[in-house]
C-alpha cells in the first residue's frame, strides 16, 4: 500500500505543479520537480530496507529534474497531465514494480523483459504521436 501511495503522492504533486505552474520560471519546476520525485522515491524505498535507499531517490529526483527541465522547452499538455509528468508517472511506476518484483523474488526473466517492454512501447508511442509543432508553450 506505502508502494501505492507513493505513485499516487508523485502524481498528485506533479499535475498540480504542472498545471499551477505552467508560466513560472523553468528553473522553479525543474526543482520542484525534482524534489517531488526525490520525495517519493525516498518514501517507497523506506519500506525495504534499502541500504542505498538516499543515493536511489537522489538519482529518481536528478532523472525528474533533467527530464522536466528538458521537456519545460516544449511543454505539451493531454488535457490535463502533462507530459512530464505522464512520461514520470509510467517510468516511475515500472521501476518501482521491478524493484518490488525483484525485492519479493518474483521477478524472472520473462516478467521483467514484459515490463521493460511495454515501458519502452509507452514512452515511444507518447514521443512520437505528440504534437510538437502546434503546442509550444
């Protein structure tokens, strides 16, 4: 459920950043964003144990912020998530069910090429159909 809640925490935050904060600076959403995404790695990962547990939610926040910052360029909204915040959302939430998966022994080869995959297949599909020329912000 702290894995759940965690996703949902991230979600949450990032659309309401996104949508209030459509105007502001870059710099302010890149940081904001980055520490939405370093504050709910930091809260999944708590529950395991994890002795790298800091060092991993660093790195969560760091690829939230580059991802932000480099997407801010172009902001694209599907009517109301945007698309840092749809492309955090589905890459967070496989991450995380890999981590889970792993942690219980209950990933194997298969399961985890399956996951991949359709990460892979989710954030292609969302790169190429958008509509980069017409919704520049």
């Amino acid at each position: 459920m702290i894995s759940i809640q965690a996703f949902l925490g991230q979600l949450a935050a990032l659309m309401a950043l996104f949508l209030i904060w459509t105007a502001g600076p870059i710099y302010g959403l890149t940081l904001l964003t980055g520490l939405f995404c370093f504050l709910a790695a930091r809260h999944f990962l708590d529950t395991f144990d994890e002795p790298y547990a800091r060092m991993l939610a660093y790195v969560w926040g760091y690829f939230g912020a580059a991802l932000t910052w480099l997407l801010s360029h172009w902001l694209l909204f599907y009517k109301t998530i945007a698309q840092p915040t749809l492309l955090l959302s589905i890459l967070g939430y496989g991450l995380a069910a890999l981590y889970y998966l792993d942690h219980t022994k209950r990933l194997n080869k298969g399961l985890r090429r399956q996951i991949v995959f359709a990460m892979i297949a989710i954030v292609i599909v969302i790169v190429v159909f958008s509509d980069w020329g017409s919704k520049i912000v």
